[in-house]
C-alpha cells in the first residue's frame, strides 16, 4: 500500500465494484482504527445496563476497551479502560458497582465522582504518593481518558473520540426515525425500552463490515435462511418471523413502492422499511402458542393506533447505523456491534431489547424466542456467520483476490425518499445501501478531520441522486 492511501481506489462507486483488499489487509485496518473508529459515533450500551449509581458495564469502541458508569448524581460518563501509569485494565469485570477503579498493577485509584481537585474518572490515590513523588505530580493531570463527545439518546448511549465531529443527531440524519423503531415502546411511546438480562458476545472469523453490510439491506440472501424457514421457530411455529399463510394471513396494507431499501448517503446508514408515513397492518396474531403473551400484543397494537393513529412514522426491520451498529427493529428486537478485531476476526456484540414495562411472563417468552432466533446458538445467525467466514477467507487468497466484488444490483434505479431529508429509495431487490455504506467508509478513510466529511451533508436531492445514478 502506498503511505497515502486514496480509498476511492479500492472502492468504485461509478462502477459498483469494491476491491476484496478492504476485508484482509492489515494495512488497510490500521487505518480503519485510526480514520473510521476514531470519528464515528459509536454504540457503547444502554442506560438500563447501569441502572443504580456507581453501576458500570464494560464495553468496546473500535479496539478499545471502555468503562460506562454513572456518578453519584445519576450522570453517565465513558472512560477508556487503560490506567494512564502503565496501561493496565482498571475493570477487568463485564460490569459491576464500584465507586472507585483501582488499577491492579501499581494501585492507582480512580474515583467515579471525582473530587475537589479531579474532574469525574480523576486519579484520588497514588501508592506512597508524598515519599515516590514529593509532591512533583500533579493528579489532576492524570485521570482516565473520558470521551470527547457523549449523547444518551432515548436510553441508548453513543460515544465519539473525536470532539470536532457533527453532533449525534446531525449524525443520524432521518436515519433516528428508524433507530426510533427499535428504541420506542412497542406502543408508539418514545423511548421506555430495556435491555434484558446481560448481552451476547462471540468470536467470528470474519471482517467487521461483512455484518454491517448484510444488516443494512441485504435482502437478496433468503436462500441462506431456507433451513430456517422449515423449522418455523417462530413465536408461533408459523414460520421464522411468524409469516403467515391461507386463511390466517395477516392482511399487509402497505403498498409495495413504499416498502424497500432506505439509504442515507451523506451519512453512510441505511436499513430495509418503509417510507415515513406507512399504514399500519391490521392486528395479526404472532404469539398464539401463549395466550396471555398474545393479549399483550394485541392490546400495545391498539395503543400504537391510537397514539400514533394508522398512519404510523417509522418501520424498519433491518438497518446499519454507520459504522458498525446494526438492529433488528421487529423480530427479535436487538442491537448489533460489529466490532473490530483485526482484519480477519470480529466480535459480535447483541443487546435485546423489551418495554420496561411488559410484563414478567412477555419479557421471558421474548427472551426465549430471541434466543432460539439469534445469536451464536441461534438458527439464522449460523447461516449467516458461515456466509461472512467463508467471504473473508476467500478475501484473502492470492488469486481471489485480484478480482473485485459484484455490487451493482438496483444500479441507476434510485428514487427520491419522500418526508426524508437527503435520501434515496428503492422499492426493488438492490444493494444501493451497500454502495452508500462503502463511498461514506472510502470517505472518512480519505479525509483527513471532519471539515473534509462535513460539507457533503449540505447536499440536496437532487446532488444526491444524480450521484447514486451516474
């Protein structure tokens, strides 16, 4: 690789190719780090997981390791993980309640609060602190790292490293009324969502952008999920997703053209939903196999009705918030990290999420359900880890790789996004989403601060089309 890598090389918008070197190159990676991770907003976890104060949860941002914990005053802070002496781990836990992190090498300490002296996360004990230093270090100075920019939006929390990036909302763009989908009580209500039990975290031999790809509108792979399908563990045996056939077909109002892969250009997020504005379905029973589980439904349905009335604003099954936070807006309901260890390995983090207030037995039902649906142990994330191990791998071979990948689907057949703000829209089988994520990724790793990437979000309509068109 040259010392200045031009991404637009390696990804051909024009003519829908991307260079396989993207998925296996360690030098490519390292400045994925530094370029991508190191701007982007990312998903550090949720308010519920740290719900008292002094609670914490350890998570990830890129390869870093990171502390989520509130203070004594409720408020939540993110801190890198790393005592700022020697480098160790300062929690070594996947969460907990602490008033204070103690590094286990030299036992610096590190009050949550504070103090007089120190900002939140700020050094409060030094082992022979007057004897080894006399007086010569000054702790204010040496607290843990806390991010440059924090947002906790509708209970999700959102960290960035880099504190001349655009806010998390100008971030989102209209994409937030799709995250909404996913955050929102089922009933319409904003937020009010949980996060049950604790999360899922596994190891795949696989590039990080294969799982962000697929989740932001890759619908073209039904094949992979055929197995799936003919179990039917759906909540009501009835299929994957509880699709219903003959007489109780659930009676789908919503009209094709308004139905189809969302994309975000000048953000790089995209998802599988319906414009703004959809119709609501008519109620159809998912959860018959348990009766009460199934009343519940029914009676959120008739809520989302009349607070939201049919003509309901958001609907996304699928979709990928740029970089590598993906969701499942319906069934099952979670949040995806993508996250980065190495060009050819990621770790694959899954929050699943409930209304704070459904009941008891709901909340178990659904956490039975995710289960048999998802996750490592689940029957439709094996067909796709298989899919993503064998890309990658294929990625790296000496002669694979001198051939580019195939993303031309839907090519030039992008339409305005109606009630959305500087997006397109393809009711067709397409990969416009995937070739949207791939040109914003070429663009942070080109540009060197977020006044290169900034000016590109002033782009009307009709800049955006003829770009995704030419």
């Amino acid at each position: 690789m040259r010392e200045s890598l031009i991404a637009t090389d390696l990804i051909d918008g024009d003519g829908g190719t991307i260079a396989r070197d993207i998925f296996v190159d360690e030098e490519i990676y390292k400045r994925e780090i530094k370029q991508v991770f190191g701007r982007a907003w990312l998903l550090v976890g949720h308010e519920s997981q740290i719900p008292k104060p002094y609670d914490y949860f350890t998570s990830r941002m890129g390869e870093e390791s990171v502390i989520m914990t509130r203070d004594k005053t409720g408020k939540i802070h993110v801190f890198l993980n790393t005592c700022p002496h020697r480098g160790m781990k300062v929690c070594r836990y996947d969460q907990g309640n602490a008033r204070v992190f103690t590094c286990p090498y030299h036992a610096w300490s590190f009050s949550v609060d504070g103090n007089l002296t120190t900002a939140p996360g700020g050094l409060v004990g030094v082992p022979h602190y007057k004897k080894a230093y006399r007086g010569g270090l000054d702790k204010s100075q040496w607290g843990l790292v806390p991010v440059a920019q924090l947002v906790n939006y509708k209970g999700s929390i959102w960290a960035n490293w880099d504190k001349d990036a655009v806010d998390f909302e100008t971030y989102l763009g209209d994409m937030k009324f799709y995250l909404d989908s996913v955050l929102d009580q089922r009933d319409g209500s904003p937020g009010g969502s949980e996060v049950i039990g604790g999360i899922q975290k596994w190891k795949v031999p696989s590039n990080w952008k294969f799982g962000a790809e697929n989740f932001i509108g890759d619908i073209y792979h039904i094949t992979s999920h055929r197995s799936v399908d003919m179990v039917s563990i759906g909540p009501s045996g009835a299929g994957r997703r509880d699709v219903l056939k003959g007489d109780k077909a659930a009676k789908i109002v919503i009209p094709p053209p308004a139905f189809g892969s969302i994309g975000f250009p000048n953000h790089g997020h995209g998802c599988i939903g319906a414009l703004p504005h959809y119709e609501e379905p008519d109620y159809a029973p998912s959860f018959t196999l348990t009766p009460i589980v199934e009343e519940y439904y029914k009676e959120v349905y008739h809520r989302r009705v009349e607070n939201l009335g049919k003509r309901a604003r958001g609907l996304a099954p699928v979709g990928t918030i740029f970089p590598n936070c993906s969701f499942h807006g319906m069934q099952p309901r979670a949040l995806f990290t993508w996250h980065p260890n190495g060009p050819q390995e990621m770790e694959m983090w899954k929050w699943y999420l409930v209304d704070a207030d459904a009941p008891d037995e709901v909340k178990n039902v659904l956490r039975q359900y995710y289960l048999r649906y998802a996750g490592p142990a689940g029957l439709t994330e094996q067909d796709d880890m298989e899919n993503w191990n064998y890309a990658t791998a294929a990625s790296s071979g000496a002669r694979a790789g001198l051939y580019p990948y195939n993303y031309q689907m839907g090519q030039g057949f992008e339409s305005d996004a109606r009630d959305l703000e500087n997006a397109i829209f393809t009711s067709a089988v397409t990969e416009q989403n995937q070739r949207l994520f791939y040109n914003r990724w070429a663009e942070f790793m080109d540009a060197d601060s977020w006044d290169a990437l900034h000016p590109k979000n002033s782009a009307n309509h009709a800049d955006i089309l003829a770009r995704c068109q030419q």
